[in-house]
C-alpha cells in the first residue's frame, strides 16, 4: 500500500566536472540563400482560384470526365463550397485536377459544390 505521500531523493546533485562539457563552437554565419514563393496552382484553373480555396462556382467542368451519380444518403452542406445532398437524387459529378480524391464536384441544375464520394453511387 503506499501512504499517499511521496518522498524525494533528498541527495543533492554536484554540478558535472568542466571537463565533461563540451567544447564551445562558434556558429558559422549561413551564406544568403534567397527564396522563391511558392504558390500553388491547379492545371486549367486560374490562378485566383489556386491561390484561395477552391471555389466550385467558380470552375468549368472538364470537356470529358462527367459522370452521372446517385446520392445514397442526405447530406447537409458544411459551408457554401459544398453542395446539400438528398437521398435519390442525380447529380453530374466530375473532379478537378490536384481536388481531394475524397470528393468530387456535383452539379444539379444551376447548383454546383463539393460532394463526398461516399454519400454517392457513381453510374456512368
């Protein structure tokens, strides 16, 4: 059983011998490198869009890769990005170069978001 009280190591500790430390090395200045902003950007989106969030408002669906999806489950829009989802219904989808593989662009009639792949069952 323990009391409940704790007791210490009352030793007291000595300061390491100066031999043991080691030697003192004068840090060497860095030679100047410059840099070059990095700023992402997605192949056929503008640049606009690269640099903020990805609005899909603001994107044209490719010439091909549109498929048909049917929604499995509701789904309630996070933020204005992505797109409210009702059970049953159809949605053209398609995605977008350099997209998150875990979701994919709806379209349903003039509406356009980010959908997630997994309330979908894709059909064409």
């Amino acid at each position: 059983r323990f009391s409940g009280t704790f007791i210490g190591n009352t030793e007291s500790t000595s300061p390491l011998p100066a031999t043991a430390s080691p030697p003192a090395v004068a840090a060497a200045p860095l030679p100047a490198v410059p840099t070059i902003p990095v700023v992402p950007t997605i192949a056929g989106v503008p640049s606009t869009v690269a640099e903020s969030v990805l609005n899909p408002n603001e994107v044209k669906p490719p010439a091909s890769g549109t498929r048909k999806a049917r929604v499995l489950y509701d789904y309630e829009a996070a933020d204005s990005s992505e797109l409210a989802l009702l059970a049953d219904e159809l949605l053209t989808v398609y995605s977008l170069p350099g997209m998150d593989p875990d979701w994919l662009i709806g379209e349903r009639g003039n509406q356009k978001g980010k959908v997630p792949v997994t309330y979908l069952e894709l059909l064409s």
